[in-house]
C-alpha cells in the first residue's frame, strides 16, 4: 500500500508545473554575472503581469526604499540582482502557495504567510546573528514547505491513521514518512531539483525538520529550521502540525542563538509578513 502510495506522489511531482519558461530564462540571466540589464528587461517587457508584481514588492515596506520605484532597471540598481531573482521567484510561486491545503489544514492564503513569516524571520536572523553568505536564505525560507502542495492530497486521503500516529507523539514528519513513505520536506527538495535550483537551497529545504541528519552541515538549513520553528511560535501556518518540535539544540549552538534573537526576531516577523503579503494584494 506504502509503495502504491508513494508511486502516485512520484507521478505528482513529475507532473508539477515548471517554472513558466520567462521567469526560468530570468533566472538563468539573474545567476549569470555576464549578464546584462537590458537582457532582463527584453524578457520582462513581454511580461507585464511578472513586472508588475515584482515592482509591488519592491515598493513593499519591507524593503525600507524611501522613494517609490517605477521601473524594473531602478529595482535593479535599489535593490541588486540577487534581490530580483528572489522576487521572480517569488512572484512565480504566490498563486500556487495561495491554495488552501485542506490535509495540513491550512486554509487559503496561509501557506503563503507562513512560507513569507519563514524567509522574512530567515533574513532577520542571518542579519541579527552577523551571518555571511546569506543571499538565498530568503528564497530557502519561502519555498521550504513547498512539498505540501503535492502532499496534502495524501495527508487528507491518510486523516485518520495520521491522527491517531500523532496522538501518540510523533513528529508530523515521521508520521508523513511512515504513512506515505517520504515527507513533505523530501517532496519540496524534489520540485526544487525539478526546476534547477541552487544545491544548498535544495538542502535546506530536504533537511528542515532534521538538520541534525543532513549529510553536511548547511548555515542556510539551520537558519531555515530556526525560522520556521519562529513562524509556529507566533501562530503563522501552524495547522494540523501544530508545535510538535523545538529547534535542535546543536543548530542552535552552532549559530550561537539565544532566547534574545529569538524573541526579537519573533515580535518582527508579524510585521514583516504584513508588509510583504500586503504588496500581492
């Protein structure tokens, strides 16, 4: 049963939408440091809906521009590329995340908080802890939870047996694996493979929930792992999972957090998903 099971999750991922090719060719531009702006805005002219929602995010109080940006060519010199890669993303995957997911019971719009509370309080923590080397720590947090989309058909197929497993105190990980034969966090590692993104941003997203077991240690996986512990905190995506874990305690040590970081970068997140939601509305 686990195998036929797990054979249909396969089939799902397979059949998951690529990025649209624009945006694919964005990136593509964006990782190339050879590449120039008017290469990016040739692509972007041709798609006015991507434009317009990269520009609302820039203009996002998140972002913290005093004067507001018209143009894709001002974004890129405000705000840098590897910004802008992070908003084509972005702006790419906000529809689909916008979904209820009725097996994790998240209602409509509350993936996206959630994944939005991640990559903001990933970014608040890298910056509060000094961290080098944290350009993709944003897009990590965002699509972390990506796997649930194709998950939570299973999970809501699965209810019952998932139930009683988490009755009895296990990780909603190890019952997803148990019951399904892989977990969410595989599943999203999967998809970001399917569309060619970085190696260690793909590991973050394997590992969250398990850091301790990934096979090298990634700075990017344990800042994404503290995060998302943050956004259950503070009542953001929690859903059927609930609070079922607490950050590792060697990932803590490693970042050297204490309950101070965590605490500040809680009472900003709320303000910081805000702000961005508020530029896709």
């Amino acid at each position: 049963m686990k195998s036929t099971i797990f054979s249909l999750i396969e089939k799902d991922v397979s059949a998951f939408p690529s990025m649209p090719g624009a945006a694919a060719k964005l990136l593509k531009l964006l990782r190339n440091p050879d590449s120039s702006t008017a290469e990016v805005e040739n692509i972007l002219r041709c798609e006015p809906g991507l434009t317009a929602n990269i520009l609302k995010m820039t203009n996002s109080a998140y972002f913290g521009l005093t004067n507001r940006v018209g143009s894709i060519r001002q974004a890129m010199v405000l705000l840098g590329w590897k910004r802008l890669y992070q908003l084509v993303i972005a702006s790419c995957v906000s529809a689909m995340m916008d979904k209820p997911v009725p097996g994790y019971d998240l209602p409509a719009g509350e993936l996206w908080r959630h994944s939005i509370a991640v990559s903001a309080a990933a970014e608040g923590l890298a910056k509060e802890l000094q961290l080098s080397g944290t350009d993709e720590i944003f897009t990590a947090g965002l699509l972390h939870d990506v796997g649930k989309m194709i998950l939570g058909k299973f999970v809501e197929q699965d209810l019952v047996k998932i139930d009683f497993e988490t009755y009895h105190n296990l990780s909603f990980e190890k019952v997803e694996q148990d019951i399904l034969g892989t977990d969410h966090a595989e599943v999203g590692a999967r998809i970001l493979e399917k569309w060619r993104l970085p190696a260690e941003m793909i590991a973050a997203v394997r590992w969250h929930h398990e850091p301790e077991n990934a096979p090298s240690i990634s700075q990017m996986g344990d800042v994404v792992h503290v995060a998302d512990f943050i956004s259950l905190m503070i009542g953001v995506g929690v859903g059927r999972e609930g609070l079922q874990y607490e950050p590792s305690k060697a990932v803590t040590r490693r970042l050297g957090i204490h309950i101070g970081h965590i605490e500040k970068i809680a009472s900003q997140t709320l303000e910081w998903v805000s702000d961005l939601t508020a530029s896709f509305k």
